[in-house]
C-alpha cells in the first residue's frame, strides 16, 4: 500500500476493529498460552465458523463516537463527543467498559453539566484517570488530520473528555502519533520510528503538568520516552520472550502499560515470528502476539492492529477474520470517508 492510501485508513480502522473483537476473549486472563491463542484465531477461518459473531467492547463504541463525530461536524467538536460518548454509554451500558469512566457518562448526561472537560476532572479524587479509554479510541484522529500539531491538539482533546492525567492523554497522543506516522509508511524504518515518537513525546512531557502528573505516580520523569527506549534496546536484541516484553513494557489497563506495548507488538511482528503459521499476514502476527501477551488483550490488540492495519492496509486483513467482526461495513465504509476528509486538508480543502 503506498504511503496514506485509501488500502491503509480502511486497514487501520478495520484492524482497530479486529484487535477489540479478537482480543475481548482474553481480556484479564494473566497467561494466555499460544496454542490457545492459535485455537482462537483458527475459528476465525470460512471454514471452522458458525453463524456466531464477535461483539466489540468499549474501545470499538468509543473508536465509532469519534468517527462518526469527526465525519458528521468534519472538525473536531468536543461537546459533540462528549454527547456521543454518554448516549451511547446510555444506549448499550454493558460493553465492557472501564470501572471509572461510567461516572463521567453519568455526569455528561446530566442537564446540570455545563463544562463537559469537568467530569474527566473530578476522576479519581481530582488527579483524573491513566487508563488506557483515551488511547484506544484515538486512531481516528490520525485518519482525519494530516499535520502532526493537529494529531497532537485533536487526540489530546479527545482524551481529555474522560482522561485528565497526563499519562492518560499522552498516552493517546502516542497512540494517535503512532498511527499518524505508520500511515505515512514510517514504521518499516524501525529505530526511525521510534525516534520520531521520542521527539514529538519529549516536548510533551516536559510540561509542568507532565512532569507532577509523573513524580505523583512514582514514575521516572519523561515516562513515555523511557518507555519507547526500552522498546528501542528490546527490539534490537534476537529474540524477546512474551514474559519479558510483560514484565518490561507491562501488558495492563493502564496507557503507560499498554500503548508502548502496542507499538512493540506491531514493530516485532514486521518480520515473520518462529513461533507463528509461517502463511500468517503481519496484521495476523500483530494481533496474535498481542492476544499471547495476557492482561488487557483488547485494547493492546485494538491499538497493535490500527498501527499495524495502517501499515499493511486492507491486503493484509483476511476477509474471513474481518468477517466475524460486528460493524465490519461500518469500519470500511469509514475508512474511506475519513480518506476523502484527510485528503481535502492535505491539499488545503
Ligand atoms: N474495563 C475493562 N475491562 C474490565 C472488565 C471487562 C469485562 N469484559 C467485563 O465486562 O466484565 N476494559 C475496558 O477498560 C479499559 C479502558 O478503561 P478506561 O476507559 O481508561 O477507564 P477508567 O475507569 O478511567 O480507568 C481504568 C482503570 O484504571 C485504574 N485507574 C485509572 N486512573 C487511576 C488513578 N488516577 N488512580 C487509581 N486507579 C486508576 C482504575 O482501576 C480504573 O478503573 C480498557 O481495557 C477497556 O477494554
Ligand atoms: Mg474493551
Ligand atoms: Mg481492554
């Protein structure tokens, strides 16, 4: 797929999709052994498939919001959202989502709310929440804005909605750049890509509110940065076992535990893995290594696969796998609109 084509917004909302909807059978589960991620992904095949369907969780509702905010007002509106989170919340409760988040739905649908950004504020006695809620729903913001400063503004406000930590909402700019970036072609250059996620992260972190955000939450300075290090240094060694890459990069609920783990994932998987079906696509691989991983398997698989998704695009994704998935059209058909709307900024429409 050549660099920001139609084949990579559809692959990058499409694997968002898939990385919920697989992964949502081991979210929680500590060790997931390989064969049993194997087993998983096999049923997925025309021909080992019922009539059954996999429902997505919270982090495919909240990609949709987004979408269909960014498509329906064509700029980001963050009352918009904000309304489109808590109805939706309202409309199907029981998708999974985070134990915290709830609250500020509830707050959002009250008429009393006058600030929307302030029931994210008032999470977790005031220092607001470093779940990973921002950074699974951001790869859309990378599928409506060309220019790196929008990416940064728009996926940074659009976790501010429920994330107010800094490790929260940088965790969705990462997110969101990591995308940005791989759309453009710039993941196969590894050690490159990295480095351009270290520059963009390290003026961000070096705000007042990132470095207290931090030393409140006993983390070394410039967490995220540390973070893309180690992926660096773990990426340059042969071989890295599923246990390292958890006890490393993490594999749990929190942004600073799952986004760098995401981009891992889809960076090791470039190269074809030992471990997995030699016929495997790299979407496959990405999403299969993540599963194997344990812990919050959704949302490290739905990030792993929009990174992964934009750099291989649609030829990548096996129908059959796409298939199984609840709003797979949807996805498509997105992914083609927010193509004509990164299309019409990119040439100053
Ligand atoms: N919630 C889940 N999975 C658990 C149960 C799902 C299961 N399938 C079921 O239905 O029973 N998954 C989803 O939640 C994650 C995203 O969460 P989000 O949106 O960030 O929510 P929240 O509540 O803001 O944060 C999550 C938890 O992190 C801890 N936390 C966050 N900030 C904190 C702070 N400042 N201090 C202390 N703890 C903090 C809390 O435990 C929060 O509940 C995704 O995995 C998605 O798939
Ligand atoms: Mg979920
Ligand atoms: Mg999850």
């Amino acid at each position: 797929a050549g660099p920001s084509s139609l084949s990579r917004f559809r692959g990058a909302l499409v694997g968002a999709l898939l990385g919920d909807c697989v992964g949502a059978e081991f979210e929680g589960t500590e060790e997931v052994p390989l064969d049993r991620v194997l087993q998983h992904l096999d049923g997925l095949e025309e021909e080992n498939r019922g009539d059954g369907i996999l429902q997505y969780s919270d982090d495919t509702a909240m990609t949709r919001c987004v979408v269909q905010s960014l498509l329906s007002r064509s700029e980001f509106d963050v009352s918009d959202l904000g309304r489109r989170f808590a109805e939706e919340y309202r409309r199907a409760p029981l998708r999974g989502y985070g134990a915290g988040v709830v609250q500020v739905f509830k707050k959002l649908l009250s008429p009393r709310c006058a600030d929307v950004l302030q029931p994210a504020r008032e999470q977790f006695g005031g220092r607001g929440s470093f779940g990973n809620g921002g950074a699974m729903r951001a790869a859309p913001i990378a599928l409506a804005y060309p220019q790196t400063q929008d990416v940064i503004e728009f996926s940074r406000r659009c976790a501010l909605l429920t994330h107010a930590s800094s490790l929260g909402y940088n965790g969705a700019v990462l997110q969101a750049l990591a995308v940005h970036f791989a759309l453009r072609g710039a993941l196969c250059s590894g050690g490159q890509y990295l480095e351009l996620l270290i520059g963009e992260m390290e003026s961000l972190e070096r705000e007042e509110k990132a470095l207290s955000d931090a030393r409140e939450l006993n983390e070394a300075d410039f967490p995220y940065c540390t973070r893309l290090r180690k992926v660096k240094e773990m990426l340059e060694r042969s071989d890295v076992s599923v246990e390292e890459v958890v006890m490393e990069l993490g594999n749990g609920i929190a942004a600073l535990h799952s986004v760098p783990t995401a981009i891992f994932c889809a960076l090791h998987c470039l190269s074809v893995r030992p471990s997995l079906p030699p016929h495997y696509s790299g979407v496959q691989r990405t999403l299969a290594f993540s599963l194997a991983l344990g812990g919050d398997t959704d949302t490290i698989a739905t990030m792993a696969g929009a990174i992964a998704g934009a750099h291989y695009g649609m030829e990548q994704v096996p129908a059959s796998w796409q298939r199984c998935c609840e709003g797979e059209q949807d996805a498509e058909e997105w992914g083609e609109r927010l193509h004509k709307l990164y299309q019409s900024r990119a040439l100053g429409g």
